[in-house]
C-alpha cells in the first residue's frame, strides 16, 4: 500500500516529463494525457483514504522509505514519504479538485495553441505539490515548495506574450524567493537545534529547545508561509498573478499552492505551541491580512482580482486559525478544504463568465449574466453563499469555528481577533455580494469594443459545468458532511491534536453575530450595487476605495521602501566601493608606483653612481663597525 | 713621530683615490684612482708589518701587488677594448645598464 | 735614547722625510685625480709611488720598495702610459660634471670614509710598536722568501695561476679575430675603383709643420680645412687641429713684421681727418 504513496507522484510527474518534451506530436491528446495522469493520482489517493479509513486512528501513518537522498554522516536527507491525515487531506484536496481543474481546462484552454504545454505545468505543479506535502523531511518539502513556485511562475506567466503576465510572474517569483529563504533559514536552524530536518526528530523534540530558537524557527516558517500564501507583508503577489490563465487562478492561487503555507505552519505546530512569541505573529498576520485582502477585494472592478482578494483573506482566516495553536489547527485545515471547493468554483465560474464575455474581466461591462449562463449563475451562487457563510452551506461551518476559536484565544487578543474577525466576514458578504450583483443582476452593461464585436454570452461546455457543478455541490455539502459529528476534527486531531479553548461567548452567540454582521455587509451591498444601477465607469471613490484599488498601496509601499530603498543602499555601495576600496587599492597602486618611478631614477645606469653607493654603503658599514666597537 | 703617521697618510690617499674613483670620468684615470687605493693599502700593511715586527704584512702587499698587476693587465685591456668599440673612455658613455 | 722608546718613535730624519715626502705624496695623489689629461695624471701618480717606495724602504721593506719601482713604476705605470697614448695623448678630459649631485655626494661619501678611517685609527691604541729590526734580522729578501716559500707557498703558486690567466685574458680581450682574408693592395685599389670614391690616394695633411702636422687639416682651394686629410684615428678622437685663424693670425704677424722692417706706419682711417682739420 505505501507503493501507492510514490505513484501519486509519480503520476502527474511523468505526466509532465512526457508532455513537455513529447514535442508536438502529443498536440491531439496531450490535455487527455495530463487530465487522466491527474485522475489516476485522484484514484491512488481515494484507494489509500479507503485505507487509512480502514485503520485504527492510532495506526493512520503511512512511511514509504523511497531512497537516501543525501547520505553525509551526520546529514542524513531521506527522499521519505509519509501519509497521515493532515497529508491524505491535502492530497484529496490536490487531486481532486486538480483533476477537476484539468477536467474543466480541457474546454477553457481549447483555443490555445500551447494547451499541451499548459497540461504539462500543471502536472508539474500537481507532483510538486504532492512532494510538498507527502514529504517526511523538511528538506524534501523545501524542494516541492520551490518545484510548486516553479509551476507557479511558469503558469502565471502562461501567456509570456502579454508583458503584463511576464512581469507579474517575475513578481511572484521574486516575492516568493523572500518567503523561500525564510524556509531555508528555518530548516538551517532546525538543523542545527535538532541535529536532523525530518518532521519526526523535530516536531517530537520541539519542547526540548530553547523557546528563543524555537521562537527564530517559528518566525522564519512564518516567514515562508507568508511568501507562499500572500500574507502581510509578502501579499503583493497574488492580486497580479491573476494574469495566468484561470484555470491556474482556481488551482494554484485559490486551492491548493497558496494553502502551503497554511499546512506549513499546521505541520510544524508543535513548534508553534513551544513559541508563543511565533504564535502570536501568525495571528496578527492572519488578522491583518484577512481584512487587508478583504479590503482590497472590495475596491476591485476586476473579477479575477477580486476573487484574490478575497483568497487572501480567507488564507488570512486559516493562517488566524493556524496561529491560535491546538484550538484552531483542525479548523484551518477545514476551511482550507472548504475554501479549496468554493473558492476553486468561484475561480470557474469567474472563468466560465470570462470565457463568454470575450475574456474581459471588468465586472462594470457585464450585469445581468443570471439569464445568460444559468449554470454558471447556479454554481457561482452556491460558491458565494458557502463563501459569506449561509447558513447550512461549508463556509458557514468553517469560518463561524474559526471566529469561535479566535474568541476562544481569551483575553484581549481574544476580543480583538475575534473581533478582526467578525468584521472580515461581514466585508467578505458585502464584496462577494457585489461581485455577485454586479455580475449576474442588474441590466446589462456591455458594449461592443472597438472592433465593433459584441460579446454574446453564453454558457460554457459541458467540460466546463461539470467541474463547476462538482465544486459546487462540495461547496454546500462539505462543510456539514466534515463538522456533523465532528468527523473532521476526530479525523485530523491525531496529527494536529485539539483542545478546546474556553471561550468568553457562547458558540450561539457567535453564530448570531456572525448572521448580523453577514446581514449587515449584504445588506450594504444591496443598497450600493442592487437597488441602483452601476455605474459602467467606477466612480472616484472615497480615499479608501481608491487606495484599495491600488491594493492598499502595497506595490507603492514596495517600491518607495524596498526598490528605493534598494537602489539606494546599492547606490551607496558603488560609491563606498569606488571611493573607498578602490580608493585604497588604486591609492597603493599610485603609490608604489610613483615611489617606484622616483626610485627608478637611482638607476640611472652609470657606473659612477653605483659606485658612489657602494662607497657611501662601505662608509656606513664601518661608521656601524665603529659605533657597535664604541658601544 | 709616531709611525702611527703612516697610517693616516695611508688612509688619506685611500679616499683620494676612492673619491677620484666617483668623480673621474675617464676610465684610465678611474684605474689610475684604483691603484693608488691599492698602493695605499700596502702602506698601511707595511706599516702594520712594522708595528707587529714580523713581515706577514710586508707579505700581504706583494701579493696585493701581483694581484694588482694582473688586474692593470685585465683593465687595461678591457679599456682598450672598449675605445675601440665606443671610441671613447669615458665610464659615462657605457651606460647600458639604464633601462 | 732607551730601546723602549725607540719603538715608540722614528728618527727625527725619518720624520722629516715623512712629512716633506708625505706632503708631496699627497699632492701627487690629488693632482693624479685632479688633472685634466691622463698623461699627467699617470705622471703624477709615478710620482706619487716613488714616495711610497721611500716609505717602504723607511719602514724596512727592502724587497717591496725596489719591486714597488721596477714592478709599479716601471712596469704598470709605462703600461699605462701606452694605453694613454693609445687613446690619445692629447685629449683633455673635461672636470665638468655630467651626473647631477654626482660629485657633491662622492666629496660627502670620501670625506665621510676619510673621518671614519681617522677616527678608527685614532680610535685604536696603537702605542706598541715592534720595529722591523727582529725581523730583519737575517735579511729583508730572505725573511719574505722564508715566509712565502713556506707559509704562503700555496698563495703563491695561485698567484702564479692568477698571472697567467691574467695575461691570457688580456689577450682574448684584445685579440681582435680576423674572419676574412686581409684585402691586399691589388684588391683595395680594384675596390676604390669600383666605388668611383677617391680614385687618388687621400690628400696628404696639413703643410704646417710646427707641430706634429698629421693632426692639422690640409686646406681645400677655397681655404677651409679638410678633414680627410687627417688620419682616421685622429679624426675619430676628435684631434683635428683647426689652424684657418692660425694662419690668419701668422699672417698679420708677418705683415706686422714686414712692416716694422720697412719701418712703414700702419694706415689708419683717422689719417685721412688730419689735413682738413689741418687745413682749417
């Protein structure tokens, strides 16, 4: 059975290595290929659940021992596999809605005429990902994290052609290399504190550390995490890597890849809960980031870049719930899941909406789409009730726990959390309720663009609405099949453990404040998009929604302190460099050479003149002779 | 007197002849110089030979002088040598070994 | 006088001789670096080792004072005056300084080396004075012929070498090899033919015959001198003497002659102003 671990790599591995150098010939069948690849990883992943499921809870580690990667006395790297709950969750996750996403880019890709290539990236990112998760070592989970930032960056920048989408890719890469580093440094560290990176020797023997390495550890996975999964400071990726195709958008910058950091930080708790100091910063950055993306997905016209705002705010819930430690750990994995569903169908719809519009994204030229791409209407629905948390539907169990665990941390941090929390479910019903007006109500708003053609939507293929229908239908049910009776926490609590905290509010009443508060922020909404026309061109906007616009002015930020910033401190490198090193270097060149051109002169090849030397140096000599017998 | 005077007549044309040596151009008069050092130096081994009463000095000054006869032969054929080449005796005209 | 003291001094006529001789001596040494031609200098510098042939025998070196004669003043000093003659007897040096400082660092560097010599040998206590007399006993040439024979016999014989490879040296430097045939008459006149560069033997020197008149340019019609006429070698030393104001000025002597002997007054331009003024 553990065999079938290295397979589900194998699978969308080989996938990739035969559609990217099978050449053209795999034109025809190559979206099949790769589509298949995926499913049968799916498959594999089902046969293990089964299982595990079958296994006594205490039993539910799998450890597939592959070869020894680098064996150097004391650094000792395995290319080890190990499948417990938190992995088997994740690879759920992974394969099935990223065979769904194949399934659904079979029909969105149609056109391209790189669709093979495209199929191969992503099979690339499912074995990465499946590496980054199955790994039993930090090390090896290191190289899925870059092979996932890798099909990242290739897939974003998908359509190289649009210098947009090259750049934003650049973008993401390099944002993502400072969040890399931050892993790198953690796993240096662990290295050093415990003597080996694999999660076994690590996480046991987390409590044995001093709490100020654990505390360095802790910040530096954090670090990571942030890069990977576009949280403050390191958020500024995500809104651009919207470019890539939105297939890639569903999968990697909704479901799967920017939750690495999430199940980063999961994975390595039992660091977490020996630094309280690392804790604490995992919370402030989830709470900061969840209104932060909120925020911007508020101001967004985009659809796409409004969906993103709206990850980085749920990946703020979940980073929030991972920060909380043992009380939030199974609730940010649930979210996780729950999110990957709604948020992967959102992704599709939004595609779907796009690929009947012509490919344009600004929600101002659509309007009254419900009539158009009912299906589409349908599922894009479900995945926006789940998301804002109705009543019944995934994201309302998910996130009403999370704000629950985050009262639950006590204290003032509890309040102000719970609050930052609250508040971000009452923005995330007045943005998703927006995009949903502004794109499926209201009259249409479309205009022939300048080569006079009109968009004629219409709803998408078959290939396109199974998937969406799919996710839609986990979107309402996942959430109530994972929280009734527990299944999901009694699931995962082996792994990540539980406690339950002893929260100031009772669990009604924060589901009632959560009902207000989702109320109050559709409500808004109506008022603003529902019972008036939309305007086709934004309005100027108060201050903040034209900062939020400019995504909170984070590139601004970006470039006045760190490309500045930069360029200054190397600017004033150079001149260091030129004046003072150089300075020195050339200075003592100049010297000895000058001294040398004066002494140079002492050879001036007469015989007398070395004559005259040697006689001064005889009467030296014996002025010295005389003055050592004086002496 | 002192023999000891001998000594310092000895050591006064040593640096006559040391200083004709810097100062003269003419390698025969430069040569002329080196002798006269040489004789100076027997001077002085004569007179030591006397202040010791033994003739070891007086031995070190005749070979000083066969010494200094062969190098007159040498030298001077070195100068004549050269007239012929640079047709000057000049010390100064020879001055290859400037870069 | 005690026998003790006799070792601290000399005679009163020793004493006497050294400092006549010695200024001498002195003065013959500086002359020897100071004069302008090498003939001099090599004069002076004979002279110069005459007086240290005196000194010799003054201090009992029998056998070095009569080599220091016949080796030195004979031998190496006539060897120096044949390459001064092979260089050119005449050619004056000149005392100018080329090398700037050269000659201000040498009288530093002399007068430096000549303090600390004075000061090294005033500094030693050289009170004990021996004398020759013991050594002599059995005779100045016998006492070093004792001593080189049997203590220094091996230096001696490597002095023998010494010479030798000495005057091999000499030779080989000298020895200039011929690696052509020696061009006979025949062969040069064929040549000077050839070349259609003067066909006649080279005009013969100068016609004044005051001096040796080789080293005098012959005069061309027009009265410039021409160099060809002088000897090569001359030519080469840059002995040429130019004898065009010569003449002139032995011509005005025998005008001036001329005329002392015709008792005629010389014509002046302000003769000619007398009769007017006369006239007057």
């Amino acid at each position: 059975m553990e065999n079938l671990i290295a397979l589900l790599i194998a699978a969308p591995l080989l996938g990739a290595a035969v559609l990217l150098t099978g050449g053209r010939r795999l034109d025809r069948v190559g979206h099949w290929i790769g589509t298949l690849l995926s499913a049968a990883s799916f498959v594999f992943g089902l046969i293990l659940f089964v299982d595990l499921l079958g296994k006594n809870a205490e039993h539910r580690t799998l450890i597939k021992h592959l070869f020894s990667w680098v064996p150097v006395a004391g650094f000792q790297a395995d290319a080890t596999f190990r499948l417990d709950q938190l992995s088997m969750t994740f690879v759920l996750l992974i394969t099935g809605v990223g065979s769904l996403i194949h399934l659904y880019s079979v029909g969105y890709m149609e056109h391209d005429e790189r669709r093979r290539r495209f199929f191969g990236y992503l099979n690339l990112f499912l074995a990465a990902m499946l590496l980054l998760v199955l790994a039993d070592n930090y090390l090896l989970l290191y190289v899925g994290w870059e092979g996932v930032g890798l099909a990242s960056y290739l897939l974003i920048g998908f359509w190289q052609h649009k210098p947009s989408a090259a750049t934003a890719a650049k973008k993401a890469f390099l944002v993502n290399r400072v969040g890399d580093m931050g892993l790198s440094i953690a796993i240096m560290l662990m290295f050093t504190t415990f003597g080996s990176f694999a999660f076994g020797p690590v996480l046991s023997h987390a409590t044995q550390a001093s709490e100020g390495k654990l505390t360095a550890i802790g910040l530096m996975l954090l670090l990571a995490a942030c890069g990977k999964s576009a949280q403050v400071p390191l958020q500024s990726w995500l809104g651009d890597a919207m470019e890539g195709p939105t297939p890639v958008s569903a999968l990697i910058h909704a479901a799967t890849m920017v939750t690495a950091g999430v199940y980063l930080i999961v994975r390595s708790g039992a660091v977490f809960n020996a630094a309280p100091d690392a804790q604490l910063a995992v919370t402030v950055v989830g709470a900061v980031t969840l209104l932060f993306g909120a925020i911007v997905g508020c101001a967004k016209d985009d659809i796409k870049k409004a969906l993103a705002g709206s990850t980085m705010s749920q990946i703020g819930y979940m980073v929030l719930a991972a920060g909380l430690g043992p009380i939030g750990y199974v609730f940010a994995i649930m979210h996780l899941v729950t999110h990957g569903f709604f948020k992967a169908g959102l992704f599709l719809g939004a595609g779907s909406v796009m690929h009947g519009m012509n490919d344009e994204v600004d929600m101002r030229k659509y309007g009254g789409l419900r009539t158009y791409m009912p299906v589409t209407f349908i599922t894009f629905g479900l995945g926006y009730l789940a998301i804002i948390g109705f009543p019944g539907l995934s994201g309302f169990f998910s996130k009403d726990k999370i704000i629950e665990a985050a009262f639950a941390k006590g204290g003032t941090e509890g309040w102000i959390l719970g609050g930052a929390a609250l508040l971000g479910a009452a923005i995330t019903a007045f943005y998703m309720t927006r995009v949903m007006l502004m794109t499926f109500f209201g009259e249409k708003r479309w205009q022939p663009d300048e080569n006079g053609n009109e968009p004629h939507p219409h709803e998408s293929p078959r290939v396109m609405r199974i998937p969406m229908i799919v996710l839609a239908v986990g979107s309402v049910f996942a959430g109530g099949l994972f929280s009734i009776g527990d299944r999901f926490l009694h699931w995962l609590e082996p792994v990540t453990g539980h406690s339950e905290g002893h929260s100031p509010v009772s669990a009604w009443t924060v589901t009632g404040a959560t009902m207000v508060c989702l109320l109050v922020g559709v409500g808004i909404a109506w008022a603003q998009y529902g019972r008036k026309p939309v305007p086709a061109v934004a309005p100027r906007g108060s201050l903040l929604t034209r900062a939020a616009r400019r995504d909170l002015l984070q590139d601004d930020f970006n470039h006045v302190v760190l490309v500045r910033g930069g360029e200054h401190l190397t600017r004033s490198l150079v001149y260091v460099d030129h004046t003072l090193v150089d300075g020195v270097v050339n200075g003592t060149a100049a010297g000895f050479g000058g001294l040398s051109g004066r002494l140079r002169r002492l050879q001036n090849g007469f015989a007398r003149s070395y004559a005259v030397s040697m006689f001064g140096g005889a009467a030296l000599l014996v002025a010295a002779t005389l003055l050592m017998r004086a002496v | 007197m002192n023999p000891v005077n001998y000594l310092y007549l000895a050591a006064l044309l040593f640096t006559i002849g040391a200083t004709g040596v810097l100062i003269r151009r003419n390698a025969i008069v430069v040569f002329m110089c080196i002798e006269l050092m040489l004789n100076a130096c027997n001077l002085a081994f004569v007179t030591f030979s006397r202040m010791h009463g033994n003739l070891d000095g007086q031995i070190i000054a005749f070979f000083t002088m066969v010494v200094a006869a062969a190098e007159v032969v040498v030298g001077l054929a070195i100068i004549v040598s050269l007239f012929r080449t640079r047709h000057s005796a000049s010390v100064d005209d020879a001055s290859l070994m400037k870069l | 006088m005690s026998p003790q003291l006799a070792a601290y001094t000399t005679s009163t006529g020793e004493a006497f001789q050294f400092w006549v001789l010695g200024t001498v001596a002195v003065i013959g040494a500086l002359c020897t670096v100071l004069m302008k031609k090498a003939v001099h200098s090599a004069l002076c510098l004979a002279g110069t080792m005459i007086i240290l042939a005196v000194f010799y025998l003054a201090n009992g070196a029998y056998f070095l004072g009569v080599v220091q004669i016949v080796v030195y003043t004979g031998a190496i000093m006539m060897l120096f005056l044949f390459v001064v003659m092979l260089v050119g007897v005449t050619a004056a040096d000149s005392l100018k300084e080329t090398i700037k400082g050269q000659r201000w660092l040498a009288l530093l560097c002399g007068a430096g080396f000549g303090v600390l010599l004075f000061a090294g040998i005033g500094n030693a206590s050289l009170k004990e004075f021996d004398g020759i007399g013991q050594a002599n006993a059995n005779g100045n040439v016998e006492g070093l012929a004792s001593l080189i024979f049997t203590k220094y016999v091996f230096a001696f014989e490597i002095t023998g070498a010494l010479l030798i490879t000495a005057a091999v040296g000499a030779m080989v430097l000298t020895h200039r090899e011929r690696t052509e045939r020696a061009k006979t008459q025949r062969e040069l006149a064929e040549q000077r033919v050839r070349e259609g560069k003067h066909l006649p033997p080279l005009p013969a020197p100068g016609v004044y015959a005051r001096h040796n008149a080789v080293d005098i340019a012959g005069l061309l019609p027009d009265g410039t001198p021409s160099e060809l006429t002088v000897n090569k070698t001359l030519r080469e030393r840059g002995q040429i003497r130019d004898v065009s104001a010569e003449a002139l000025g032995d011509l005005r002597a025998l005008e001036q002659r001329a005329e002392e002997r015709l008792e005629r007054t010389e014509i002046e331009p302000a003769t000619f102003k007398r009769p007017e003024e006369a006239s007057k």
